[in-house]
C-alpha cells in the first residue's frame, strides 16, 4: 500500500520503464517464469509495482530495471532525446 496518495497523478505524468520480473517456483515445474513489463515511475528513482502470485508455488522473485547495452546507440540516441524533450 503506498504511503503517498498523490502517487497516482504522479503517475500519469511520468514516462514508463522496462523492468524484468522473475518468479522461481516450488514443486516439480522449477523453470523461472520472465516477464519484461512497462512500469510507471513515481519519483525520479522510484515505479510503482502491482503483482499478484501465488504464495503457495512462489520462491523468490527477482525485480530488475532494464538498462539498455552500451552497442545500442539507436536506443541510447532515443532515450537521450526524449529525455531532452521532458
């Protein structure tokens, strides 16, 4: 529950980011489930996050930020002039 009422306009204004979520599972199907998700941000080092599981096959979950790699220059160009632009 977020302790900031005001997150969801916040988030509205905001651009989304890319975040990876792993799910390791118990029980006989260990294969991780990975899902790439697009995520509002709230602050300039905050997202907000909704997940549902289910708690009696999950482990762990892993939450990663997607960074882009450093041979992606059209990616990088991108990213810089939407950031120029906000």
């Amino acid at each position: 529950m977020s302790d900031n009422p005001d997150a969801d306009a916040k988030t509205d204004k905001r651009r989304p980011v890319s975040v990876e979520v792993i799910c390791h599972r118990w029980g006989s199907d260990r294969d991780p489930s990975v899902k790439i998700i697009e995520v509002p941000m709230i602050s300039d080092t905050a997202i907000r996050l909704d997940i549902t599981l289910d708690l009696r096959k999950t482990d762990t979950i892993e939450i990663r930020p997607i960074r882009r790699e450093l041979d992606d220059v059209d990616g990088l160009v991108e990213d810089a002039e939407r950031l120029a632009n906000s």
